[in-house]
C-alpha cells in the first residue's frame, strides 16, 4: 500500500480529516443501516444508487432518493430509526490504517479536527468503536454549521476550532464534494483515493 506521507513534505500547522470513507471505511455499514430503515416503508436502495453518492449530506441523499421514488420521506422518522441501527453494527466498520496512522502520527505534535458531512453522534460513535477518538481535538459535523460539504462550512468552522488559519490546514479526503469544500475554504487538500482504493 502507498504511504500518504509523501504528500505532508510541505508545512502545516493543523490536519483535518474526513470520516466516512477516509479515517474509516462505514459506508457498507452506512448502505446497511439505510435500507433496513427503509423497509419500514417498503422501500430500498440499490447499491449502485447508493454508492454513487458517498460524501453528500444525509438531507440530500433523502431528498434525492425521494425525487426519484415520489415517496415522501419523513427524515426525522428516518433518522431516529437508522442511527441505532448504524451504531449498532459498527463492529462491521474497519479505519483506513493509511489515512488512520498519518493522524497517530501527528497527534500531539499539531492540532487535528475531524470535519464531516455525517450526523455528529454517528461520526462520533464511528471514531470511538475504532478507537481513534482520542486523536482529535474537535469533531465539527454538517449538523452545526449553516450547509454541508461541497459548502466550506464545515472546514473553516473545523479550522477555526482548533486556531489554525485554512491555508495553514491540509485536508484529507475522499470524495469530489469534501476536495471541493477544502479548496472552497481555501485549504490545501489530499485525495485518498490515490492511495486507497475498496476491496
């Protein structure tokens, strides 16, 4: 496997760092947790509908799939139904030990926030079932900022929490609209499907 640590030969004084898809690969448990809410409504992803559209927010994938189903979907029911059952099975979740071991690396060394597109009680419940919640300073989720990735929000708010000025930031990523937030906020980014890729 490739070593992300030829792309830190540059400085920087904090590190932020995506979730889903990035420090931790959740998205079959994620795929999981949706259908079986879902079936509650007689109703079901496909995967290959699914998996197309990894990092949007979960308000947008509901309203996506709502557009595409002429189904009204009550979100709120929705998501008090997935999140037990996403936690539930994070023991299926494993972290991308590439992305996972720059973060060991540099703990205590610069300041380090996670920055996601995920409810913030999923994001945590993910990092603490895989034991890297020690390793942040601040979680900042689209649940507290104003929009959610490809919208900048959630890095400036993730850099300004840890006292860092964005372009002082590099941001890790794995999707289009998280590698268009980080430019937006006016950080420097790394790709990690570079040097990761599923399966």
């Amino acid at each position: 496997m490739a070593d992300l640590s030829f792309n830190l030969d540059e400085p920087y004084a904090g590190l932020i760092f995506d979730c889903d898809g990035t420090l931790v690969d959740t998205a079959p448990v994620h795929f999981y947790a949706v259908n079986e809410a879902l079936r509650s409504l007689g109703l079901e992803m496909s995967a290959e509908w699914y998996f197309a559209r990894t990092g949007v927010t979960p308000a947008a994938l509901f309203a996506e799939f709502e557009e595409l189903t002429g189904v009204k979907i009550d979100t709120e029911d929705l998501s008090r139904r997935y999140t037990p059952i996403f936690i539930g099975n994070l023991d299926r979740a494993e972290e991308i030990a590439v992305v996972a071991d720059i973060a060991r690396a540099n703990h205590g060394k610069v300041p380090m926030a996670v920055g996601s597109n995920g409810h913030l009680e999923n994001v945590k419940a993910t990092l603490g079932a895989t034991g890297l919640l020690p390793l942040f300073d601040h979680i900042v989720s689209a649940d507290e900022v104003e929009h959610g990735k490809p919208a900048p929000d959630v890095y400036l708010e993730a850099a300004r929490r840890i006292g860092v000025a964005p372009a002082e930031c590099i941001v890790f990523e794995d999707t289009d609209e998280g590698l268009e937030a980080a430019h937006r906020a006016g950080m420097r980014s790394r790709d990690i499907r570079e040097v990761w890729k599923k399966g």
